[in-house]
C-alpha cells in the first residue's frame, strides 16, 4: 500500500506538469476511490500536500514580481473566513455521515466545475491574449474600493470554503476567476498571484484540519516522495509533448469522477 501512494504521488506529479492540472481535482479522488482513504483524511492530506508543493512554485513566481499582492490580500480577506467557517462546521457537526455526504457533494461539485473550467481553458487564454497584456502598472497604481474589488472578496469566501471542504478549486477556479476579471494582466503575472494565494489558503485549511486530527503525515509523506520526481518529469515532457489532447480527457473523468460523488 505504501508503495501504491508513491506511484500514486508520481502519477499526479506527472500530470500536473505536464499539464498544469490542480493535484487536489486529482489527486483527492484517487486517494477515496483507488485507495479507500477517508473523505475527510483524503482531503485534510491533500490540502498539506498542496500547500507544500505550491510553496516552492509562488516563491519563485515572487522573486520575479510576478505576483499583485494587492489582488492576493484582497482573495484572502474572503477565503480566509470562508474557510474558517467550514472548519468550524467539521469541527462542531455531530452527524459524521450528514459530514461526509456534504463533503461528498462539494468534492463533486467543485471537480465538475474544474472540469468545466479545464474544458474552457483554451478559449479563455485565447480571448484574454486578443487584448492587450500586461496591465500590472493599472493593477499595481489602482487605489479605492471598486466593484472588482467586492467581486474577488466574495469569491474568496466561496473559494475557501470550498477548497477546506473539498481541497479543489484553488488553481483552477482561483485563475480562471482573475483571467475574467483582469483579462489585460499577463498570464504569468495570474498564475503567480493565484499560486501565492492558494499557498496561504491551503496552509490555513490544513492547519485547521490537521488541529481537528484529520491530517495523516505518513500518507502525506509517501505522496510528496512521489510527487516531487514526477512534477519534475511532468514538466520535462511538457517541453516536448503538447497536453492539448490530454487536458479534455482528464477534464472529461473529472466530470464524471465529480458526478459519481454528487450522487453518492
């Protein structure tokens, strides 16, 4: 078993640079429906793994100025609350089952709308190409409260109740929701701020999980020793290989994945 989630960790590494696929819409299914993993374990242990695993790449991103901090802060004064009322609901609920079927059900959800998104990409990138990239300076230099500002505040707070509850959605919703809002801000500069703040999210999910004993460290450790060889393999093959025909047949077994839990 311990050496089924290493290749499992390797797998998802793989995937996920050789696609840019979020782990957690991968990984937290593979874990319940090929391993039998707890729900709330799978998830708890995703978010921790999570967490470490975007932590190199948002430092990176940061040592380039390719990160608006200011749009980051703005995320986290929603999901950082959101999250906390989701761990307060795990933390009090009585009724384990009602628990997990309500997990179940935001898994299914938040993986069919990663795959919408996933399916989506593609056109998404193209039209926020068609405008003129690049408006840091505007992003950096813009002062008040405006309409977008309410927007990325209250989509945080659905954001991070959903990633505490389900670990999904973090990269996937997070930079689809900034390439809609800003669709002038380059690409790099999206990825890089939506990386920093899924970071400080997935941190603040998983400590709150690991504080209510959810958190397995065995487990999380058999993952990373796989992930971290296979996301390095994942982006060598990305320099050579398109992930183009590959993206819409993960995102269409996310769909399906996503379904089977609604209707679990």
């Amino acid at each position: 078993m311990e050496f089924g989630y290493v290749i499992a960790g390797a797998m998802v590494g793989v995937l996920v640079g050789f696609t840019g696929i979020g782990g957690g819409a991968l990984m937290t299914p593979m874990l319940i429906l090929g391993f039998g993993v707890p729900v709330v374990t799978a998830v708890s242990t995703d978010l921790a793994y999570a967490a470490i695993t975007k932590f190199a790449g948002s430092v990176a991103y940061a040592r380039q100025r390719l990160v608006a901090w200011r749009l980051v802060i703005l995320l986290l004064c929603g999901s950082v609350p959101g999250s906390l009322v989701a761990l307060h609901y795990l933390s009090t609920a009585e009724d384990l089952q009602s628990q997990v079927a309500l997990v179940n059900l935001i898994l299914g959800v938040s993986l069919v709308m990663t795959s919408v998104v996933l399916c989506l990409r593609g056109r998404i990138q193209q039209w926020q190409a068609a405008r003129q990239a690049d408006m840091d300076s505007a992003v950096q230099s813009k002062s008040g409260f405006g309409a977008k500002d309410f927007i990325l505040v209250v989509s945080g707070l659905v954001l991070g109740g959903l990633v505490t509850l389900s670990s999904v959605g973090a990269g996937a919703l997070g930079t689809a929701l900034l390439i809609l809002l800003f669709p002038r801000m380059s690409m790099r500069r999206i990825v890089g701020t939506d990386l920093a703040h899924a970071v400080v999210l997935t941190a603040v999910a998983g400590s709150g999980h690991y504080s209510l004993g959810n958190l397995d460290f065995v487990l999380l450790g058999y993952l990373l020793l796989g992930s971290v060889p296979g996301v390095i393999l994942g982006s060598q093959l990305a320099r050579h290989l398109s992930s183009a025909v590959l993206q819409p047949v993960i995102a269409v077994l996310l769909f399906g994945i996503g379904v089977r839990f609604m209707l679990i």
